[in-house]
C-alpha cells in the first residue's frame, strides 16, 4: 500500500528511492509467505501447495497484464489509474491477510525433536539416495539442536521456556551452522550461485525494459502492447514451466549445461533487445528471455530443494534472495545511478546481455568439467572392472552367500 501511495502522489527522486525500498520489502516477503504456508499444511501436501501458488500467481499476473492492455488501448486509461487499480487490489489483499490462520509451529524457534519431526516425501526420497562425491549435504538431517531451557528435566516431553536473549542467540548460531552445511554442498552451491545471479539480473530487466520499450517505440508516437507482451510473456514462462516436469534428464549430469545454454540464450535475448530498432524484435526478445528464465527458475528449485530437508528451505532460499537483491542493488549503482557509470538505456541492456553471457560461460565450463569428470570415473571404473575379470559380479556374489546361509 505505502508502495502505491509514493507513486501516485510522491515525487522527485528521494520519493522513488523510498518507493524502491519498500517495493523491495515486499519482494522479500514472498519467502516468507511459503515459509507461513508450510507451516500451517502438514509436510504431505507441500509440493500440491507450491503448486497451487505459483500457478495462482502467472495466472493472476497475466489477467493483470491483459486487463491493463485493454484498458490502455480501448478506454484509453491513464497510467495513474491503473496504478490506483493496483493499490486497491493490494490493500484488499492486506485486509484478507489479516484473517489468515496464525502458524502453530515454528521451523527453528520451537523446534521439536528429531523422532517428533516429519519430513516431506520428496526429502524422504532425497534421503534414501545421497549424491555420491558430493560434500555432506544439507538433505541429511542431523538431531534438532534443542534450546536450552531453565529446567533440566522435560515436563511431558515438551521442552519449558527458554529465556528470550538465549534462545534468539541458539537460533542465530543454529542458522549459521545450517548455512554452512547447506553451502558446503558444491552441487547446492552452484545452484545457488545461478539462482542469485541471474535473479538479480532477471529483476534488473523487469525494472528497466519498459523504458527500453519506450525508448525504441515512445508512447505519443506509436500504439503500446506492453501489457498485451507481459501477458504473453507470463503465459510463456507458465508453459515452460509446466513442461519441466516432464523432462527426463539426469541433472546431476547436465543440469549445469541446462543452466549454461539457456543463460546464453538469454544473453542473446537481451542483446537482440539492444541492437533491434523494431520494437516487435525487440518484444520478441523479451518473450524468449522471460520465458527462458522462468524455465530454469524452476529447474533450479527443484535441485536446490532436492537437496534440502523442509526446515532449511525458507532458510536457504531466503539468503539466496538476499544475495540477489544485494547484487542488483550493486548492478543498479554501478549502471543505472548518476553516482556511477548512468548509462542511457539501451547501453544498460548490453551491459545486461554481457552479464548474463558472463553467467553463460561459467557454468558451461562448470559443466565441461563435470561431464570430464563423469566419463574419468567411467574409465576408471571400466579399466577396473577389466584388470579383475574372475571376480564375481556383487550380485553374484549376493546370491552366493544368500545360498550358502539358507543350506
């Protein structure tokens, strides 16, 4: 609300700077809202959860989009008031928050014991197979750190009230040991590294390309489909989406090279935005870089979850969005703010298609590297294999010793 109030009725720059800040509080909060609605539906029914709310959202967002579109181009409606339709949906989204249920547990501040914690079925699953040559990962659940009480003794297996200073303390400490782990994981790290990295940008473009769209086509002298693309855009990054769960693929194995080529794409993307004078090209850039992102947006939530027991979650995710925002805020001083470089807009896109190229290149030597590294230890496995010949095969050998203690 404080939002849409700055900018309907704030001006100058200072205004737009406190705009940015708490448009970016809110940005925050969606790692929160997943957070609250885990721990208000039982572990079971967390992946048709997510599901639900990432499907309510594209689905929202692009009814938003064309509603915005027909109201430019039919009534001609102004900006001002498409912001005010805004700022009403989100104050009723406010009042409807305030007669949510209030979570009746906490992930880290009341944790139970381990032998009273459930898990998901997709960690369970993670659980049974460990990825092999990988650092100890944070999907193996080590006994809940308990929180220091007053008491020695449990009353009724419920742990008693600890005090505020030491608790707050324990959770911190337990935090920082959790990240540790997580990131000690070279698959979860990288992962995360794209996450953060191409969030960061992704968030850049999202800011800046209706700029670069009235740049290319200015407003008074052309007709504007801006939301009639966002709305394309959406529904393209929701069936790109929707079609990686029916990919077959090992991503242990090129997940890396999924991230490398379609970074590059995306690259691409922005850079044919830069170079373009036809606004069309130009909207077809855009088309094919949010729907690529939103296509390995969602890859990389699931191999970061993967990898991951449903307390760390909000956690890792959290400081992954955090990283991002940090790194955009970095992005933006350097390239947009008149203290730094101040580009004109269509530089800022080349510098943003040279970012993602750059994210391109990493991971697709992560992914060389990975793949050398596959076919090395099938070398060596085969080389092994052929040095032994008279050894017998393990299941062989299974059955042999099965045999011998039913005789």
């Amino acid at each position: 609300m404080i939002t849409w109030l700055l900018l309907l009725f704030g001006q100058g720059v200072m205004t737009m700077q406190v705009v940015e800040f708490f448009y970016g509080m809110v940005t925050a909060t969606e790692v929160a809202y997943y957070a609250y609605i885990y721990s208000v539906v039982s572990p079971e029914h967390y992946q048709k959860v997510s599901g639900y709310c990432r499907s309510v959202t594209l689905v929202a967002y692009t009814a938003a989009s064309v509603l915005a579109q027909l109201l430019v181009s039919l009534a001609n409606l102004s900006y001002f008031y498409l912001n005010v339709i805004s700022m009403v949906c989100v104050s009723l989204a406010f009042l409807s928050s305030l007669f949510l249920p209030m979570p009746k547990k906490s992930m880290f501040f009341h944790a139970k014991p381990n032998k009273d914690m459930q898990k998901s079925p997709s960690t369970n699953a993670a659980l049974d197979e460990p990825h092999k040559g990988d650092a100890p990962s944070c999907e193996e659940e080590k006994p809940t750190q308990e929180i220091p009480t007053n008491s020695k003794n449990l009353d009724d297996g419920q742990l008693s009230s600890p005090k505020p200073e030491n608790m707050a303390l324990r959770v911190f400490v337990q935090w920082f040991q959790d990240l540790k782990e997580c990131y000690s994981s070279k698959r979860l790290f990288y992962w995360s590294l794209w996450w953060a990295l191409s969030t960061a940008g992704f968030n850049q473009i999202l800011n800046y390309v209706q700029m670069l769209w009235n740049y290319k086509a200015p407003s008074q002298n052309s007709s504007i489909y801006n939301g009639a693309v966002e709305a394309i855009a959406t529904f393209g990054g929701a069936v790109a989406a929707f079609a990686v769960g029916y990919v077959k693929v090992n991503w242990n194995l090129l997940g890396e090279l999924a991230l490398g080529v379609f970074s590059g794409v995306n690259a691409g993307a922005l850079l044919l935005m830069h170079y373009t004078t036809n606004i069309w090209v130009c909207y077809a850039g855009y088309l094919i870089f949010k729907s690529g992102y939103m296509l390995l947006i969602t890859i990389a939530v699931f191999q970061i979850a993967v990898n991951l027991s449903v307390e760390r979650y909000a956690l890792v995710f959290g400081i992954d969005t955090f990283i991002a925002l940090v790194i955009q805020t970095i992005m933006t001083v350097i390239v947009v703010d008149p203290r730094g470089l101040n580009l004109p807009i269509s530089i800022q896109f080349l510098v943003y298609g040279s970012y993602f190229a750059a994210i391109a290149g990493i991971f697709l030597m992560r992914s060389v590297y990975i793949m050398y590294s596959a076919k090395r230890g099938k070398q060596v496995q085969s080389s092994a294999t052929s040095q032994n010949p008279d050894d017998p095969h393990p299941e062989e050998q299974t059955i042999r010793v099965t045999i011998g203690t039913k005789l």
